[in-house]
C-alpha cells in the first residue's frame, strides 16, 4: 500500500510543476503531503470501496480549495 501513496503523491507532480520549478524539495514536499492521503484514501477503498475513496478525495479537494481559501480571506 506504501507503493500506491508515492504514485498517488507522484500523480499530483504535473500540477505541483505548474505551481513551482520542480525542485527536489518541491518533489519530496509533493510527494509527502500528498501519500499522507493517498496512504488513507487506499485504507478507505480497501474497507470500503473505490467509490468511498473517490468521495473521500472529492471532500479533501474542496475542503483544501474551497473551504480554506475562503475562510482564510
């Protein structure tokens, strides 16, 4: 399951590299930040079903990019 958070944290390096020049920290922060919930999200298809994990990603994402953006201004 380790394996399948890298490559979940790998998948987000495209956007990551519109953001920032992909510099070995930007790629270690990239990969880190993101496998955290990828290695949950594995956790959640395993006990429940790829459709859970795929809400559970769906919530994550507007929580970080429209929830908190909102709150903080």
């Amino acid at each position: 399951m380790a394996g399948a958070a890298v490559l979940f944290g790998a998948l987000h390096l495209p956007a990551a590299a519109q953001v920032w020049p992909l510099t070995h920290l930007v790629v270690a922060r990239t990969l880190l930040l993101n496998a955290l919930p990828g290695a949950l999200f594995g956790a959640i298809y395993v006990r429940r079903g790829l459709e859970h994990a795929i809400v559970m990603h769906f919530a994550a994402d507007i929580a970080l990019h429209v929830v908190l953006p909102a709150v903080m201004t």
